[in-house]
C-alpha cells in the first residue's frame, strides 16, 4: 500500500484560497445568457459555455428531483468525509462536495 504525501498547511491554504476563487467564479457566471444547451438525456439538461482567454470550455448540468429538499439532503449527508485513511478507490468521487439550494425550489 503506497501512502500519499500529506500536505503542508501552506498546500492547504494555497488550495481553499484557489477553491474559493473557483467558486466565486461559477458563482458569478451561472446565470448568464450565454450557456448553450449540449444535450439532454431524461431529466438532466447539460450546458456549455466558452470561457475567454482558455481553450476550455465550462460545463453545468441542470436536473429536477422529485423529492423533498430534506430527503435529498439528507442522501448527500450521508456521504462518507474523505480522510488520509482511505483509499483511493474509497476517495474517487467523492473528493468535493457542495450543496446549495435555491430558495423557493
């Protein structure tokens, strides 16, 4: 079994700083009027949009859960939290998780 390197708390901070940078980013961007719909398969809605300067393009998905907000939470609440003891089978997927709700949804 092969341990990962642990990260400094220089690595740490370097990383939530870039983290929320990203988000403040998809933040500032979700609403705009220039996603193009991709593709749709059943429920789920896929979108693209061209990110100026990059090669990359964003992507975000938009789908309906006919659940109660509180049921669905508390599936993804439920969701292991990724410690240096696991594997990295154990950690695949689950690396980052944010929920939010929109409010009135």
């Amino acid at each position: 079994m092969t341990t990962e390197p642990k990260l400094t708390p220089e690595e740490i901070a370097e990383y939530e700083s870039l983290s929320k940078e990203c988000l403040n980013t998809v933040l500032s961007v979700i609403d705009e009027k220039d996603w193009k719909e991709i593709k749709k398969v059943e429920d789920c809605i896929f979108y693209s949009r061209s990110v100026k300067g990059s090669s990359f393009s964003m992507v975000k998905s938009e789908t309906t859960i006919p659940l109660p907000f509180d049921t669905v939470a508390e599936s993804l609440y439920t969701c292991p939290d990724i410690t240096s003891d696991m594997t990295a089978e154990e950690r695949d997927g689950v690396i980052e998780r944010t929920l939010y709700r929109v409010c009135g949804d």
